[in-house]
C-alpha cells in the first residue's frame, strides 16, 4: 500500500472569537503563564496533517501551533509531502529519516520542521494501525485503558482566593492531581502555592509550572521552600539549553525537577538526563517527533530512572495519539490534562476520551480515535496563501 496524497490544514480558535470580542477575554486566558506575560496568548492553533492511502484509508497527526500554524503547514505541504507521495507505508521514522538529517544538515534540527515532521510521524502512525483494524496502543505492543493523569492549569490569577477556587473547581471535576502555573516571582508564587495547598487538602497532587519564567538563583530560592507544601515537581523552572544549570536547580530543590515541552531532538532529551538534570521527562508529542519520537523517549527514561510526563496540550488528535501511546511507552508515569479553553480539543472530536476515577481512557477503534469532525474542523480552518513555486 502506498501514501496517494497528503492534505494540511492549519487550524485557529481565538479566544475573540469564542468571548464575542478580545475586549470579553478573561485576563487568565490571554496571560496564562510566564511566558506570555509581554506577548499575550490570542487563541489555540494547529497544523493537522491528513497522510491518505491508495484505498483511501487516512491517518490524521498534528502539529503543535504556537505561535502560529502557517510555517509547518507550508514546510509539510511544500517540503515533506512530495517526497512521501508515491512511497510504501512503511515504518514512520524510517520514512522521515532523510527529512531529518536534511533539516539539521540546514540547521533546522528543532523548532518548526521537527513539528512537522511530528505531525507526519503521528499521522503514519495512526494510518497504519487503521489498516492493521487495531488500536494504535495494540499496534505499538500495548493495551487500550486508562491513562493516569493530572489537570492543569491553575493559571496566573490576580488573588489567593481566585487561585484557590481555580485549584478546588478542578478537583470537583475528578482530577487527584493538578498543576498550578507559577513564575511571577518567588514571594507571589510561594503565596500561591500555599493558598492552592490549604484549598485543596493534603491528598491531592499538586505540581508547579514555572515555564521558564525565573533566572538560576530565583529557582534555587524557590525550590529549597517547596518541601513544607508537599509538592510533586518543579517544572521548567529556569529557560532550556542548559542542562547544568537545570542540575544545580535540581541539586538544591526539595521537589523533583521537570522539563522538557520545549525540547524537539533525541540528544537534547539525552543531554538532561546524563547530565541528572530531571527526575520527569515533558516531552510534546507534536513537537519532539510524534509516536516515534514519545516511544524513543519512553527507552531514554526507562534506561535512566527516570519518568515520562507527556506534556498535554492540542487538539484532539494529538492528545488522543498521546493517550495511545503512554499505554505502550516505557518508563509512563503521568500524562497531563490540559483544561485552558480550546474548541479543538473539546468541540471537534468524532470520539472523546472518557474521564473516570482520575484518568483518562483511551479512545476506542482502529488507529488512534482522535478523527476530528470535518464540520467543527471547517470552522475553524485558517486561510493562508501559500504562493506557487511555479516560475
């Protein structure tokens, strides 16, 4: 069986359109983290790839959005896709491992063609298992089942009481760990942190997400106070690039260490882990080489003690592709459920994943369940000119 053509659509959900207006936007939504402090957060994007067999089966992955879905649309539609029309399918890596060394050969090793590439991986993978009529967690050696997970986020919100009904809203709903966006600044977030801790009781899970928004000094201060709050992990507490200095954090820290979202290549996971630089592993299946890519991953983990915690926002294709996959990865330990609005993970799924007793089941049927509705899909499909290369 061969690939008879590949199909891109590059997706976009502004928090506008969805409030009425950005004047409507709740502040939390358009600065919900650190890294989003000057440069707000408009809405939710995507890039879905559809890799379409001779018999017409389709396999659909995607590729993660920010901060904008045009340049791996483009890059798939116009770099990797002639290249794969015409071939067998055969196995995901295998077939993109050209694209790979080309991209880094170009200097391009990360960022957006290695999300391309993710979106092309989990499409492969989901059409295969299609054609197989399996589960994609049977056709990657496991079972389908719950999938362990937390919620998140509490997001940066203007009072201790905000943050503290925000923590206690999410426990309502099921979830017996959750994670609370920090990064404002070691005196705010250490009132934060204990506000979340008091509200929701010493029994519920609870991590912090600082997305890389303090320098080393202010993580080590922070991490040596997070013992009296019982706190899981400390995550992406300082920018990426450098694991020594992700291990002096560590070294300090009373809370275990992650990171890892902002990664894209096998070395780079590799580097923070020879260099004992984190206890959990936060790779983004549409960023860090998709099914192939997580499954790679979850070997690295296993062969140094450490545990995978799939970084968990998108559409409904990629957490759906994730579910599936930490059922068969090695070294899983815990998957996150991302609950910032976004219409493309909750509105435009054929087959949404059940919630029950704190986890997530993986979607049913052959491939990996998260076919989105090609209606909701339309609406908010992004128009982009993609000019011909014709002379």
């Amino acid at each position: 069986m061969k690939i008879a053509r590949i199909d891109v659509v590059p997706l976009e959900a502004t928090f506008a359109r969805q409030y009425g207006g950005i004047d409507k936007v709740p502040p939390q939504l358009l600065r919900p983290a650190a890294h989003f402090r000057k440069i707000v957060r408009a809405g939710q994007y995507a890039t879905l790839a559809f890799v379409r067999a001779e018999d017409g089966t389709t396999g659909v992955g995607e590729a993660f959005g920010l901060p904008h879905p045009g340049p791996t649309a483009m890059l798939i539609e116009r770099v990797i896709a002639p290249g794969l029309i015409g071939l067998p399918i055969g196995e995901p890596a295998q077939m993109l491992a050209e694209y790979s060394e080309y991209f880094a050969a170009m200097g391009h090793g990360r960022g957006m063609p290695a999300e391309a590439m993710s979106a092309i991986d989990m499409a492969l993978w989901d059409l295969k298992a299609k054609l197989a009529g399996k589960p994609l967690c049977e056709l990657l050696g496991g079972t389908p089942g719950p999938v362990r997970l937390y919620a998140s986020p509490v997001p940066f919100l203007p009072t201790l009481d905000a943050s503290a009904e925000a923590a206690k809203a999410l426990v309502a709903q099921g979830y017996k760990a959750i994670k609370l966006k920090v990064g404002r600044g070691a005196g705010i977030d250490l009132d934060h942190i204990e506000a979340v801790r008091a509200a929701i009781g010493p029994d519920i899970g609870l991590m912090l997400d600082v997305n890389c928004g303090y320098d080393e000094a202010t993580a080590i201060e922070v991490g040596k106070k997070l013992s009296r709050h019982s706190v899981t992990w400390f995550e992406e507490p300082i920018p990426p690039g450098d694991p020594a200095a992700l291990a002096r954090v560590r070294a300090k820290s009373t809370a275990q260490i992650a990171a890892g979202e902002n990664e894209f290549a096998m070395h780079d996971f590799a580097a923070l882990a020879e260099a004992k630089a984190v206890d959990v592993l936060m790779p983004n299946i549409s960023r860090a080489g998709g099914v192939s890519g997580m499954m790679a991953l979850g070997r690295l983990c296993a062969k140094h003690g450490i545990k995978l915690g799939p970084h968990g926002v998108g559409t409904c294709v990629a957490v759906s592709a994730a579910l599936h996959t930490c059922r068969a990865m090695e070294g899983f330990g815990i998957y996150e459920a991302n609950r910032l609005l976004n219409p493309l993970r909750d509105e435009m799924p054929r087959q949404k994943p059940v919630l029950a007793d704190g986890a997530l089941l993986t979607p049913t049927g052959p491939g990996h369940g998260g076919d989105p509705r090609p209606d909701v899909m339309d609406s908010y499909r992004l128009s982009i000119s993609i000019a011909s290369s014709a002379a």
